[in-house]
C-alpha cells in the first residue's frame, strides 16, 4: 500500500505555454517550480509568474518562429487596451509575438482586431496593457492540489503530495476476520499535465481471526503504476508489484511468501483555498 513515482526531464526541444487567469498566455521554457510561481525562460530572458496568476501550463513542441519583417503590429484587446508588437505565429486559438519586453501570446477570443502600426501612426502614443509578467519558475507539482481521499478494493486511502515529485499515503482496508493497516510513499515522473508514471513502496500490518486461529502479518510491497487527472479533483491510479508477506500464528506458527499484488482506485483532492 505503498508508492514511489519517478520524474523524467522534459526534451530540451521541448516549449511550455504558461496561460494565466487574465486571459494572456506565457511561452518559454519552464525552469523550475517553486512554492510561489513557475520560472519561464524565453528570448527575453527569465520570468518568474505568481502561481495564483497561473491557470495551467501545457507542453508544446518548440516554436518555429516566423521572420520578423513587414514591421510592427497593433492589437486591439475588447476591454479597450492595446500592444504594440511584431507577431511571431497563429493557430486557431491563439496568437504569439514579440513585445520590447519579450516573447508573450494572447488567447484570440480576447481580441477586438489587428492593425499595421502606419494605420495608427497619427493616433496619440497608446498605453501598454499593464500585464507584467514577473520571471519566476516553478514545476507542475506545486500547482496540484495535495490534500485527497481515495477508494480502492476494499478500502480507503488518505493521501498527501508534497511540493516536489513526493506524495506520502495512509491506506486501510477490511474484510470478513481481517483487518489491514499500511503506509505507502510515491515518487511520480509527469509524463504529461495530468499524467504521471509512478514508483513506490509500502508496508502494512495485518490482524486476523479465521477458523479459530488468530494471528497477526506485516507485508512489504514495490510497485510501478500510472496516475490520471480525469479533473483537477479526480483521478484515477493503479499499480502492481511484488510483495513479501509474512503471517504469524503465536505462539509459534509461521507463513511467508511471494505474491503479487493490483491496485486500482479513484482519488479526490481537496480544492486548495485561494490566497488572500
């Protein structure tokens, strides 16, 4: 009842789209993840975001910038602002370029229109959008929530991530004259967003009364396994592995072999709260 995960390095050709809550998305290589934002690194250097600014982040294959020519553009934003840039690449939903403060995308939907700079030029010196990006960086861990409560056959779980790949479980389950107690500890590689190929170990104790003999056991379990975000509150796990397990019959009876053991369940994590 135990798992350890393990993190694997994303590819160096690999690009990250930070989208923030006000609607403006970050593109750059994510650095690192920390307790209060994520670092991005792009051509303008490092940035560093504050996590309660943070919607998700995603993983993109590295962009093929198109050629700065044909001068600088102007878009025009629905809440009435505007920036100044040379755009860099479209796609469906969004749109990437260059500011004097470095490379940054927009979703589209909060767009009013495009213009050439010449078609404004006679217009008063606008005002940037006032949407300062800090450079920071921080993983995909301390953006998960980390408090959860899982169901497996046929017991309940209580689980805890920690800011890093760790994550530390207390498992118990029950059947007819026997009772299970256990502890298991998780490595996790994200292989994705919302999902992360895991490692662990566990041990449990066990009390038992079957015909007519009562006795005790304790097991130790390594297991390899997947986790999957169906939401940001729900997943689904499983994993297998080898186990040990041991039973003791007092005052002197004595049982032990190798098994392997399947687990599978669903989690529900706990909305962290908002900072004030």
């Amino acid at each position: 009842m135990i798992i350890l995960g393990m993190v694997l390095s994303a590819c160096a050709a690999s690009a990250h789209q930070v989208y923030l809550t006000d609607g403006t998305v970050a593109t750059g290589t994510v650095k690192s993840y920390g307790a209060d934002g994520v670092t991005v690194e792009n051509t303008a250097g490092e940035i560093v975001i504050p996590r309660e600014k943070i919607e998700r982040i995603e993983y993109i294959d590295k962009i093929e910038y198109a050629s700065d020519a044909g001068g600088k553009d102007v878009i025009y934003f629905l809440n009435g602002s505007l920036v100044r840039c040379t755009i860099l690449k479209f796609d469906t939903d969004t749109i990437w370029v260059r500011t004097v403060a470095g490379e940054t995308s927009f979703r589209k939907d909060i767009i009013a229109r495009i213009a050439k700079e010449e078609e404004t030029a006679a217009q008063p010196a606008p005002v940037e959008p006032a949407k300062e990006i800090i450079p920071e960086t921080s993983p995909i861990y301390p953006m998960l929530d980390r408090w959860g409560i899982g169901l497996f056959y046929p017991g309940i779980t209580f689980k805890y991530w920690t800011e890093s790949p760790w994550a530390i479980e207390i498992r118990g389950a029950a059947g007819p004259g026997i009772g299970v107690a256990g502890f298991r500890f998780y490595y996790n590689l994200p292989l994705h967003q919302a999902f992360f190929l895991l490692f662990g170990g566990e041990v449990d104790v066990s009390f038992f009364s079957v015909d007519d003999i009562d006795g005790w056991g304790l097991a130790f379990e390594g297991f390899a396994g997947v986790e999957y975000r169906l939401t940001k509150s729900i997943s689904f796990t499983a994993d297998i592995g080898p186990a040990w397990v041991m039973a003791f019959d007092p005052p002197g009876g004595y049982a032990g072999g190798l098994d392997f053991i399947l687990n599978v369940g669903f989690n529900y994590y706990f909305p962290k709260g908002k900072k004030k």
